[in-house]
C-alpha cells in the first residue's frame, strides 16, 4: 500500500492505524521556509555590513518571529477521512436490554 500521495510541500500521508490522509498547510511551510531564510540573511549581512545593523536586526527579528508563529501553527491536519463502515448491531442491543 502506498502510504504517500503528491510531492512537495502539497504531500500527504496516510495514517496506518485509521487510514486517514493528513497533510500540512503548504502557505505555513512556505512562511515558515521564507523566515528561515531572510532572518539567516539579515544577520548575515548585518554581520559583515555593521553601519546597516540598524536595518538588518529588526528584518531578522521580524523574520524570526514570522518562522517561529508559523512553525506553531503548521500542524498535521485531516485532508481526506477514512470511510466508516456502517454496522448493524440492533441485535447485539436487543439481548441486553430484555
């Protein structure tokens, strides 16, 4: 059984105990990606350029807040619901309740 559809940050995979299919948000992963990477670069430059540190630490602290709200708030989430299979248990309850 193939336990993984789509690519990318679209990617979905299946629970083995329920066989739900759960995904993750792909604008949070992007944001999150997006953080990372200007923050990297804001310290970055403003390590090597020291007379635009005025500019360069707030990009890095507001990039680093943005990864962070986005890391909590990108959670697994049910794309597709497993089918429940209805069961007809009328006989099971009868005999317990005469």
């Amino acid at each position: 059984m193939n336990a993984q559809r789509g690519k990318g940050l679209n990617a979905q995979i299946q629970c083995p105990h329920c066989l739900a299919w759960l995904g993750k948000n792909p604008l949070l992963s992007r944001l999150k990606i997006l953080g990372f990477y200007i923050g990297a670069a804001a310290l970055g430059y403003g390590y090597f350029a020291p007379e635009l540190r005025h500019i360069t630490t707030p990009i890095a602290i507001f990039s680093i807040m943005l990864l962070l709200v986005s890391h909590m708030m990108d959670h697994l989430k049910v794309i597709e619901a497993p089918e429940v299979e209805v069961v007809d248990d009328s006989e099971q309850r009868r005999k317990y309740r005469d």
